[in-house]
C-alpha cells in the first residue's frame, strides 16, 4: 500500500514528530511504500530518510498514494487538496492545541483516529463526527528501542524531567524536593532535547513527563510520576493505568498541583515492582508493531468505502492546492507582520508623534467617559492589570477607566503579588505568558493567601499561545478573554465577576 503520512512539522524533536517517526518505519519494515511530508522539514525528517523512508516539503511533486494518514489542520487541508479523491484517515492525539483540531467539515475523511478515550469523545461530541467512524488507537512504542537495559534501584536515587512543557516553576519543584530526599535529577526537552531519549532514560529509577514521553519511560520498565503544564496525576501504578490512559496520561485526569510535601509522598510510594506490572500493560496494548497493524486495518477498511470528494474543494487539485498553501502562508506572514506591528508601536511611542496621538487618545475616552456617565450608574471598582507589555496595558487602562473603575498596572507577576499583598483591590485583568511569575502561578498563589480575590481575576491570552495553557484555560472556561477581543467583551466580564464580588 502506498501511504502518505502528514505532519505540521519533522523538525524537532516532539510528540506527534516521535510518533510519525516509529509509525513510518514500522510500516515500512512490514512492506508498505511511505512518504512522509511537512512544510517544515529538519532534524527528524533527515532520520526518516537514513531509515529509508521518503520525505517531502513539496505536495505538488509527491507521488500518487492510496490512502492519506493525516495529522494536524492545515497540513490534512493540503493534503485533501492534493488528493482530493483519495481516502483520508485523521488522527487527532489532543484535545488542546488548535493544530491538532480538525476541519472536520472540508476534509471528508474516512475514518478518524483517536489515542485516548477523551479524544474520541472530544471529537464525536465537540465535532460531530458519528461514532462508528472514531477508532481508538493507541500511541504505539517501540519496544526493541525503548526497553529495559539496567535495573531500577530499590529506592529512587535519580530522576529524570523529561518534558517539552514543564513550567520553570514546576521544575524547580522537582529539583527541589528530589534533592531534599537524596536524589539526582537529569533534565531533557525543551532548550535541550535529543533523540537518544532511551539513553537518558536507561540511566534513572524515576521520570517525570507525561503523554508519549511517559510511555517510553515505561515501556523501558522506568516508575512514571505523570507531573506537568496540565497539574498531576501522580505515579502510574497498575490500579491507576487504565483509568490514567483515558487522557492519555496528560495530568488532567486528577490535576494536581502538588505541594512539596505531596509531591515528596508520591515519589515515596516508588517501589521497583510498579515498573514491571505497568510494563505488561504496555507490551499488551502500545507496541508500535500491534499500532501499525491495526492501522493497516483501518486504512484498508477507508479503501473500500467510497469516496465521494469533498465537495467543498470541486475541481482543479492544483488551483486549491496553491490557494491552501496560501492560507498557510498568510498564517506564518501574519505571525511576522504582528512582531513588526509590536516593534513600529514601540517605536511610534518613543516618537515626536504620540504626543498628538495620546491627546487623541485622551480626547476620545474623554468622550466616552462622559456617554457613560449618562447611562445607569454600573459598580466602579479598584482593578490591577497585570501585563508586560506597556501599550496593551495603556490600552486596558483606557476602557476600564472610560467605565469609572481606578485602575493600576504592573509588568510582572511577582510585582502583582506584591502590590495585592497590600488590599484594597477588587479585580485583576492578568496576561498569562510573563517572565518571572506567570498567570497560572500567580492565580495559584492567590488561591492560597487570597481565596475570595483568587474568584475574580480575569485573563487574558492571545492566539498561539504556550499549549501548557491550554488545559488550564479549560478548568476557568467563563474567566478568559482571547485576544484580539472587543470593549464590550471586557466589560461585560468585568461586571460579571464582580457580580461575584457583590453577590
């Protein structure tokens, strides 16, 4: 069979880049001809050739295959674009990060594939798509490479971080409370990732991560804590397997944001014996081979459905095919015009011109200030916004105050904390994304001093941001704001958590 495997990118070393790697080879080693394609290409595609599978940056020039195993939106777009009569598998491997949601409606696939219990009903329910099309397929491992090479200690003397994700704070935590019980601890990912994964797994008792990085440690007979960007689910025992896998062991199943003593008792309750019964739970159900074959399947079961074509699309492959890559390249343009932007107002500030801008300004607030004043009489509160970026915040303070409320800024989480420590404060507006303390950090400090204050903060995030803020924007789905929002948006949020306040 000739596959065609996409993937937004094979460039670095992550999760879905890992998993194509070992799902491309193991379908190649049982017969099938692979070609692998991304618009972005580098460290991970050059291993794919060295193990004698094809890879290509351009979709105009790839061959003709029988069936697509497609993963993330805009590269199944293109792919459908290419082939539009050719039956399409999209495999989804998270419910968070907007890549790998699918544009279930254009891309007329077959069959979709999930690796968790939670995706399957995140796509049947939040996409509509009908139940006996979803299959569950788990994140296969290889386990020739990943395997047990020394044995574990009797009690956890080295530990290894091995994630993309992991706050700084949460990583500190680790360290901290590893080296209060005697331990070693190794760090691999983001600033530092490798591909010899096994290797730096093949020298500790104890991993931390979780998703796919938690099945390698495991199927290389390694305890697994599952801590990360999403909270903890604690270790992976064999009582805890099935019901942690159900999200694919992401650290949304409990969430827990571990105090030093909790997180102390978890790695306490480590006993070599976990690692071997979690084991056979893996060698059962996540071997790359067991993955592969029952994928086969799947696309076989696609090839004798027929295939009407996305009628979406029409006619002339090639016209859609440059007009989505297209769409795809405004996407990365306007990533850059938007830095520029960022750059041109830092400048203009700095200008002879803000002067006359910022009387401008004034003037039109000044204006709506007094519509206002005319409308019913609205509770006026004391609000701190929290944001490292000046003019954002120039902005924030614009509208709230147009509305009444007395209004102060901060740059920086740690500032924040400061400044509240002293009262009086009945809203925080917070950015999620800051250098020294971020959001989720501050609303948790929050949650232990300022309990009552911790209810009415309000966030506020742009689009692209750090998937380590995904799962908790889910938690607080009525406290957020995405940018770019509107006036009316703000203060209608404004008013109902103060509501909250008054209530």
């Amino acid at each position: 069979m000739k596959i065609l495997v996409t993937n937004h990118a094979l460039n670095h070393y992550g999760g879905t880049e890992t998993f194509v790697y070992a799902l491309a080879v193991e379908l190649t080693r049982m017969g099938h001809e692979v070609v692998c394609w991304s618009p972005r290409l580098g460290a991970v595609a050059q291993r794919l050739v060295a193990a004698g599978v094809a890879v290509t940056a351009d979709l105009a020039t790839a061959p003709d295959v029988d069936v697509i195993h497609a993963h993330h939106r805009y590269e199944s777009l293109l792919a459908r674009a290419r082939y539009p009569d050719r039956p399409m598998i999209f495999a989804c491997h998270g419910i968070l990060p907007w890549q790998e949601q699918p544009a279930a409606g254009a891309l007329d696939a077959s069959r979709y594939v999930a690796v968790s219990e939670e995706v399957r009903d995140h796509l049947i329910e939040g996409y509509g798509v009908p139940a006996d099309q979803v299959a569950i397929v788990r994140n296969g491992i290889d386990l020739e490479r990943f395997r047990s090479r020394t044995p574990i200690s009797a009690r956890p003397q080295r530990a290894l971080i091995l994630s993309n994700y992991m706050p700084p704070r949460q990583r500190t935590q680790v360290r901290r409370v590893c080296q209060q019980l005697g331990m070693t601890v190794r760090e691999t990912g983001a600033g530092n990732a490798t591909w010899a994964v096994e290797d730096e797994i093949a020298h500790v008792d104890l991993v931390f991560g979780l998703g796919r990085s938690a099945l390698e440690a495991m199927a290389s007979k390694r305890v697994v804590l599952v801590y990360d960007y999403n909270g903890g689910d604690g270790l992976v025992t064999p009582d805890r397997f099935e019901g942690l896998r159900r999200r694919n062991f992401s650290g949304r199943t409990h969430r827990r944001q571990f105090s030093d003593a909790e997180l102390a008792a978890e790695i306490q309750a480590y006993r070599p014996e976990i690692a071997e019964a979690v084991h056979a739970f893996i060698a059962r159900d996540h071997d790359v081979r067991v993955m592969a074959r029952q994928l086969v399947e799947i696309y076989e079961d696609a090839r004798r459905r027929p295939a009407a074509g996305p009628a979406s699309l029409g006619t002339g492959t090639s016209s859609h095919y440059r007009a989505l890559t297209a769409v795809m390249e405004d996407a990365a343009a306007l990533r850059a015009t938007a830095n520029d932007a960022q750059r041109s107002l830092r400048e203009l500030r700095e200008s002879r011109s803000w002067r006359a801008l910022d009387m401008y300004r004034r003037l039109r607030w000044g204006i709506r200030r007094l519509h206002r004043s005319r409308g019913p009489e609205r509770r006026a509160a004391r609000i701190l916004i929290v944001d490292d970026d000046p003019l954002f915040c120039q902005w924030l303070i614009d509208v709230l105050e147009a509305d009444g409320h007395r209004v102060e800024a901060v740059g920086s989480g740690r500032a924040a904390l400061e400044r509240l420590r002293e009262g009086g404060f009945d809203l925080v507006v917070s950015d999620l994304r800051m250098p020294d303390l971020d959001g989720i950090e501050l609303y948790q400090e929050l949650e232990r001093s300022q309990p009552g204050l911790a209810q009415r903060v309000i966030f506020v995030t742009g689009k692209g941001a750090d998937p380590r803020y995904y799962g908790f924007l889910t938690q607080l789905p009525d406290r957020y704001l995405a940018k770019p929002f509107d006036i009316n948006q703000l203060t209608r949020l404004v008013y109902t958590r103060l509501g909250l306040a008054s209530g």
